[in-house]
C-alpha cells in the first residue's frame, strides 16, 4: 500500500517516520515551523543517551536494540557520526530494583551487558565514590547521540527519498493526505487532545579535565533521578537532573534554569564524582519534556478523524527509538499492523517510569 502523506512535526519522530514512510514508496509532505534540530525541540540539544536498559519492558528493549542498528545504517548514509559509543553505567542502589529487571530483559533479547561490582566504578570514571550501590550494570555498547546532527542527517535523507519539507505551521484543516500524522512533541497538546504533560527541564554542563567520552562512559542513577556523560565534542560534562519540572510553553516559556538545579547538581556530583565537586559551570540549557503519565508513547489514531493520527509522548527517552519507533509507527498508520493499546489515548495510571524514578 502507498499513497499521499503528511507528517506534521520534523523531530526526530516525524523526520524518522517521514523518511520511512517515503523508503515504502508514500508521497510524504513534513511540515515543521522551525528548522530541524531546532534548540527549542525536545530532538534539539547536542546529545542524547542511547541506553537499552527499560526495566521490565522488553518492548522498548529490543526497540532500542534495534534502533543502534538503524543509526549505524543513516552513519553510512550519510557519512557522519552520529553515535558515540561509550558506554553506560547504570548506578544499582538494590539487588532487586529497576537495574536487575533490566539485566533480565537485556540477557533475553541478546543485548551485552554485565554486572559490575560498585568498586568497578573507579575504573570507569576518573573520580567515583562507589557507596550506597549494590551494584553498577554495565552496557558496553550503549553511548552518546549527537541529538541535533542526527535530527538534521534524518530530515537530510528523507528530502533525497523524496519528502518534500514545507515550513510552516501545519494545522487541522490546513494539512492533507490519505495519512496525516500529528508528531509535534510538545506542540501537539495546542493541536489536538492528547494525555501529555509538557514540563521544563534543565540540562547542565560542566568543565572536566580528563573526563571525554569516550573513554568515560555516560551514567544513569534512576533510583537518584539523575544521569550525564563525559565531555563530547565541544561540550562538557553533562548532568540533568530529572526530577518532573513545572509546566512549560515551549513557544513563550523563559529559557533560563531554575535556582535549585546547579546547587542540586553539584550535590550529586560531590557524592559520586568527588573531583567535580567544584568544577566551573560552562553553560546551562533549558529543554521540554512532553511526557504521557505513564511514559509509554502514543500511537493512536485522531477520534473522528479517519486517517489522522498522533504520535508522541517521547519526550527524553524516546529519541534513542527514533527509527525503530519509525518503523512501527509506518506499519500502524498504513493498516499493516494494529496498534498496541498502551499507545492510545485512554487513561493511563502511574507505574515505573522509562526515564528514572523522577518521572513516576
């Protein structure tokens, strides 16, 4: 089956389903107000993690796994590096928490990884202080996307595929296909009704001498709410305090970071990276979360519209999936596949989150 679509939103969802569905031969219009990889995007920002740990849910698992595999492909096409593969820590504070339901589904699906005593920390960081941890699960093929370079290499190939980028608002009504897919992040409650939050988030960067990625891995604390990596490129080290921020327009929101996030952060880092305890602050970035209740993403076809559909609720941990999530999405919008219920848009309720315990 082929024919018109229209995806509405070029973060890397809509770039990455834009692109596939004209791979499948679809005559594809993507729409987006902004420029690709725009800083004020959810798939703005120089980097994301790509991480395959989702505790209990081998879903995400094998998307994720899978997902390493589909950006490797757009690194040949495109010639460009898009990932950097460093590895992660996850810092286990129970035998029997998010980290060993993790190792299970990631033992299942055939992804490598190991289990670490906490020590273990000191050869990995070139500061660490391992106490509290039960133990550290290691990913030795998880790493680093260059988030903004990526969205930008996705929306490049999917022109060469024949999409066609219109850069304009794109509104109900306004936007035509025998598909229309709304994949605004966090522009999409403004559009069409949908069970997402949108919050301000901080992300914060610090000068590290000795502290590149590789070969210092990134690092999540999910039970702390809490992760970062080394420097890369151009910037330093990364941390980004996770707890859910207040609510936030990512249109008029003010894009400069909350008083409490720099002394929350130089806290952690003095606990478990004690050589960055006073390491100078070099910049500080304001993003959005567009988070559903239960952090799973939406799927789901637009009530009372026939062959309008939503895609989203992603929004921190869903750009690892961008291709995989692209692939799924294109079998579910063309009526090759029905969609999971947990994508709809019915009540969702509260359960353990896919990002760290500071979204539940």
């Amino acid at each position: 089956m082929s024919g018109s679509a229209s995806v509405v939103g070029a973060g890397i969802f809509g770039a990455s389903l834009a692109y596939r569905l004209a791979r499948d031969g679809w005559d594809v219009t993507l729409y987006e107000r902004h420029e690709p990889g725009h800083p004020g995007a959810a798939s703005g920002g120089e980097s994301r993690l790509l991480r395959y740990a989702h505790g209990d849910d081998g879903w995400y698992t094998r998307s994720a796994w899978h997902a390493r595999d589909l950006w490797r492909e757009l690194e040949a096409e495109t010639g460009r590096e898009l990932l950097v593969e460093c590895g992660l820590a996850w810092f286990a504070h129970a035998e029997d928490g998010w980290e060993a339901l993790s190792e299970r589904r990631l033992r299942e699906a055939g992804v490598p990884v190991e289990r670490l005593g906490p020590e273990a920390g000191r050869d990995l960081f070139p500061s660490f202080e391992p106490r509290d941890l039960a133990f550290i699960l290691w990913e030795p093929n998880a790493g680093v996307l260059r988030a903004a370079e990526a969205t930008r290499a996705t929306v490049e190939m999917a022109q060469r595929a024949g999409v066609r980028v219109v850069h304009e608002v794109g509104t109900p009504g306004s936007v035509h296909g025998e598909v229309v897919v709304w994949a605004c992040g966090a522009w999409l409650p403004e559009l069409v009704e949908v069970p997402i939050r949108v919050t301000k988030q901080d992300t914060l960067y610090f000068d590290g001498d000795g502290w590149g990625s590789p070969p210092v891995p990134a690092w999540v604390d999910y039970d702390a709410a809490i992760y970062g990596h080394g420097a890369v490129d151009r910037l330093g080290v990364k941390v980004a305090p996770d707890q859910e921020g207040p609510r936030f327009d990512p249109e008029t929101g003010e894009r400069s970071i909350s008083a409490r996030t720099e002394p929350l952060a130089r806290a952690y880092l003095g606990e478990r990276f004690p050589a960055l305890r006073n390491a100078p602050l070099t910049h500080s970035v304001v993003c959005q979360y567009a988070l559903t209740t239960d952090t799973n993403f939406i799927v789901a076809a637009r009530p009372e519209h026939e062959g309008e559909w939503i895609l989203g609720g992603g929004s921190g941990h869903g750009f690892k999936h961008g291709p995989a999530l692209a692939e799924y999405a294109a079998r579910v919008v063309t009526g090759a596949e029905v969609p999971e219920e947990r994508f709809g848009l019915g009540p969702r309720e509260h359960g353990p989150s896919l990002r760290t315990a500071g979204t539940t």
